[in-house]
C-alpha cells in the first residue's frame, strides 16, 4: 500500500514533470482547478468541490504576491489532489497546529511542494529561522518539511 509521503512525492513529480515548476497557482490551473479570491473572513483559504469541479477559495485579504499565499494556495492544493471529495477551510494561525490526518496531508503537500529539495541544499548554511525570514515560510511549514 503507498504511503502518504510516497503520493505526496508521486503527485509533485508529475505536475513538475508537466508543468515545469513547483508553483501552486500553475499546478492548480494546469489541473483544473479553479483559484477564486474572496472575502472569506477570519479563514485564510477553503477548498471545495462544487458540481464535480475543484474550487480553491483564497481570503482576499493576503497579498496574491506574498509567501502566505503560495503557502494557502499549496495546502488547499494538498487537500484538491489528496482528498478531492473533502470540503476543507485553512484557519489562519491554526492549520500547521492541528492534528487531524487530513489536515496534515494537506500541510505535508504544502510543504513538500514548496521547499524543494534543492531549496533546502540552497540554505544549508542558515538556520531555520533564517531560512524563513529569506523565504516568508512558517517555522512549522519548515519543520514539517524537515520531519
């Protein structure tokens, strides 16, 4: 039986392969799936399937050229590629802590995704929190990537 981290890694390596980059916004449009930026209150982003189409909900209020976006973009993706039929919100300050198995796929990806292998040799003389001061990524973002 494959592993999540085993699916995790299968499903970054095709989109990479078919997209020719780790960005999520491009991975998502290249599979259908829809990105919408709306008020969403005090949640950070949502995913939903909708009439068998995914949509990826995006709070208005984070900067569309911030790493807290890519960062939502990407674990809202996790949830569209790894649990398609599951209607998700990310909470603001609160989904890196929680502990649900969904919710931690979802951060897995997120994570995965974001802070390639080569990204991680590119910092190996920084320390954790310098690495995300240069990148604008959550401690708990890198240290799940670390795990």
């Amino acid at each position: 039986m494959e592993t999540v981290n085993h699916k995790i890694r299968r499903l970054i390596r095709y989109y990479e392969h078919l997209t020719g980059s780790r960005d999520p916004v491009t991975i998502a449009r290249y599979a259908g799936i829809q990105i919408a930026v709306l008020p969403l209150g005090n949640i950070s982003g949502n995913y939903k399937l909708l009439k068998r189409k995914r949509w990826i909900f995006i709070n208005e209020d984070i900067p569309s050229d911030s790493s807290l976006f890519r960062v939502v973009v990407a674990h809202e993706l996790g949830h569209a590629l790894l649990h398609r039929k599951e209607n998700c919100a990310f909470l603001k300050n609160k989904t890196l802590l929680l502990t649900s198995g969904i919710e931690r796929e979802a951060n897995l990806f997120a994570a995965s995704l974001l802070i390639s292998d080569e990204m991680l040799q590119d910092y190996t003389v920084y320390t954790q929190d310098q690495f995300c001061q240069c990148t604008g990524y959550p401690k708990e973002l890198l240290e799940l990537r670390l795990k």
